[in-house]
C-alpha cells in the first residue's frame, strides 16, 4: 500500500517561497558577496533597505551532456534539404553567442541573472557568521534556561510533592463541614435523652427512639472519612526562562572638531552596523550611547546619531563616564561587558596617557571584549598609547578605516563568530 501526503497548507501569494530559499542556499556565497559589494555603496539611512542582486550567468550555470569534439558519428538533422554528407559548411562571421552585457552583432545573448533581495533576507545574510567574542556560555535569548519556581498548589501530582499539612487542613475543613450539623444534632438529642431519662414518668419507648437516632447520626459521622482523594494537594511548580547571560555594549563616539563630517559619517556607519546587528540577533541585549568632545554625556538613539554638538577633545572624559556607569548599574558579576569606540585619534595631548590607564586599570579588566575604530589612516597619539595595551589583552581589538567601503569588512572582522575565517 502507497502512502500519499498531500501538503494543503497556504503558501499566501508568493508560491515559490520553497524554491526561493533553496536558490539562496545554493547560491549563497554569490549572493553575500553582492550582499557586501552593496553596502559599501549605500548611504547611513539605507542600510536597512532591500536589495537588487545580480549573479554572473557563470555562478548560475546548470551542468549538462553534450558532444565533445573529435571522434566518429552520424548526425541526422530532420528536414534537412540543403546539404549532404561531405559539404563544409562556413562558420558564421561574428563569433558565437554574447553573453551578459557584452556587445554581439550574431546569436542571442543573455543577461546575468537578477532578482531582489526582501529586507529580512538582506539581513540576515548581511549579518551571518557574527556574533558578540567572549559572550559566556551561549547566545542571549537563543537556548534560554530555566528556573522552576513555586506556582501554588494542585490536585495532581507526584507523590514527593504532596503537600501534607495543606492535604489534612482541607480535609480537616471537609470533615468538619460535613459533620457539623451532625455533632449539633447529636448533642441536642444526648441533652434531651438525658431530662427524658432524669423524668420518672419517661417512657421506654422515648428513650429507645432517642438512643437509636444518636446511633444513627454517630454511625453517619463515623462514615466520613478522614481523608479523601478531593483533599489531596500537591506543591505546584512552573518553569521561568532564565537567559543565560546579559551583555550591555557601550557605543562611545568622539564629536570633537576634528572629526569633520566625512570622519563622522564613517563612525556613524560603524554604529549603525553595530545597532543593527545587536538589535536583531540579542532580545536581551542593551546599548549605552556616549558622545564626548571636551565633556561626554550619555544620550539616547536619535540624540547619538543626530546631534550636531562639536567641540575640543578630551577622551578620557568619555572613559570616566563608562566605568562609573559600569560600576553603578552594570556589576561585572551580572552582566558581560563590551565596548566599542570610535575616533579619529586626535586628542588633547597630556590626555592619551590618562586614557591608556584609565584604560587597563579600570576597563578592560571589566570587559569581554574592547573594540577601538580609528576614522582616519594617519596613527595619532590616542593610536600610539592604545597600541601598547594589545599585547597583553587579548580581548582588545583595534582597526583604521579610511573609506566607507572599509566599515564593513572591518566590522565582520571585529564581530565574527569563534572559528569562522572572514
């Protein structure tokens, strides 16, 4: 007997979403480096955008069997009335088939393939392969934990988890709700048992209908039972997630005059990058914003982005402001620590020294992970003292970027996953 399945299940107006996601698996390094090639062209508010992807015909090519030259074989050729065995026949002036989008006078030709990317699709191959370096145990939110936790009380459940006093107080209020009216009656029958047989002119009678419904009601007390299956109540419990850990990324960038608005639009890149990728890979994640020239602050999103405060450079102010908000409400016991900073590497000149201190004596001692972005090729002094903390940290990262199509290479080489080769 054939077993038949029949898939009856809605496919909504995209009826080929099956073959689409197959196609972008085949094909999926083609498409992440027109992915990459796309982003360097793209403006800050456009990142997030979908895409028009273009593959080289070759890429997409299906192999097939054909006739190779050489060797011996009869053709026959259906309707063939011009030539007979033995005729040559002159090859065609101009070549073969074009292909793609170069020029050909003969033969057809065919474009590269195209097609358009949705938003999430870009997304997600924008940001495959990265994740936070150094994140204890596993991913926020990705294999959350649980914690069992007590939830009341039930009518079913293990024997372990009988809960006894709540059990006998239930059954202890049933019992003396059932049997209440009975004790009372009870009671008055004794009290009136006792003046009848106190009276010497009682009857025997009297008395014996006395006696037997004080048995009766002592027989019906007796039959309730102590104890009943609707009495019992077990200790209830239900599972919390639990994530397994929290991070918190600081976004610390300079605004300082001397990052000209190219410099800026390069650190903005960067962040937004970064905010991207945290808010759509971590549920639990959260992101503290600081901008700082000769004073820093903390701000919010739009403030981070947008703002249009300029001033001198003092950095070390920054760093001041981030290890006391580390030390206020992010203890390094809860929370893995990351930090990303971005700057052209001017800086006030007796600072740099205070910003390498502040640096490895009160930050990265904190931190998973410490990722410093330098908007300018020059290597200034902030350059020159950070320099010599990476020998011993492992965990502190530093790149130059000089051009927009820099950020992201740069940025899947700060964020790549453990073992994953960019």
């Amino acid at each position: 007997m054939a077993l038949q399945i029949i898939d009856r299940r809605l496919s909504g107006k995209n009826k080929s979403v099956g073959n689409r996601e197959r196609f972008i698996r085949r094909y999926k390094q083609q498409i992440a480096d027109a992915v990459r090639r796309a982003v360097s062209r793209r403006g800050i508010r456009e990142i997030e955008q979908a895409e028009n992807v273009t593959i080289p015909r070759r890429d997409i090519s299906e192999p097939s069997f054909h006739h190779g030259p050489g060797g011996v074989r009869d053709t026959v050729h259906p309707g063939n009335r011009d030539y007979v065995t033995g005729d040559r026949i002159q090859r065609p002036e101009g070549g073969g088939s074009g292909a793609g989008s170069q020029a050909s006078d003969s033969g057809e030709g065919q474009d590269d393939f195209s097609f358009t990317l949705s938003r999430e699709e870009f997304m997600q191959i924008f940001f495959e392969d990265l994740a936070l370096p150094r994140l204890l145990r596993t991913h926020i939110g990705e294999n959350p934990q649980f914690k069992t936790r007590r939830a009341g009380y039930s009518q079913d459940g293990t024997p372990n988890n009988l809960a006894i006093v709540r059990t006998m107080r239930g059954a202890l209020g049933r019992r003396i709700a059932l049997t209440k009216a009975a004790e009372r009656e009870r009671e008055a029958l004794g009290r009136q048992l006792h003046t009848v047989l106190l009276d010497p002119d009682h009857t025997e009678a009297e008395a014996s209908d006395l006696r037997a419904r004080i048995e009766q009601l002592e027989r019906r007390i007796a039959r309730t039972p102590w104890l009943d299956p609707i009495d019992l109540r077990f200790r209830a419990h239900q599972k919390v997630p639990l994530p397994n850990s929290r991070a918190v990324m600081f976004c610390v960038m300079d605004v300082s005059g001397s990052m000209d608005e190219e410099r800026k639009d390069l650190a903005k890149r960067f962040f937004i990058l970064l905010h991207l990728f945290l808010t759509r890979h971590y549920r639990q994640v959260e992101i503290v914003f600081i901008r700082h020239h000769t004073q820093a602050s903390e701000v919010d999103e739009h403030e981070f982005f947008y703002s249009q405060e300029s001033g001198g450079t003092v950095v070390s102010s920054a760093l001041v402001l981030l290890a006391d908000i580390i030390h206020t409400r992010y203890p390094v016991t809860d929370w893995n620590i990351y930090v990303a900073q971005a700057s052209d590497g001017d800086n006030f000149s007796n600072d740099s020294g205070n910003c390498r201190a502040l640096l490895a004596e009160q930050i990265l001692p904190l931190a998973r992970y410490y990722a410093y972005l330098q908007v300018a090729e020059e290597e200034q002094n902030l350059w020159q003292e950070y320099a010599q903390l990476q020998q011993g940290c492992p965990h502190f990262a530093m790149r130059k970027v000089s051009q927009a199509s820099d950020i992201y290479p740069v940025f899947r080489e700060l964020f790549r996953k453990e073992g994953v080769q960019t």
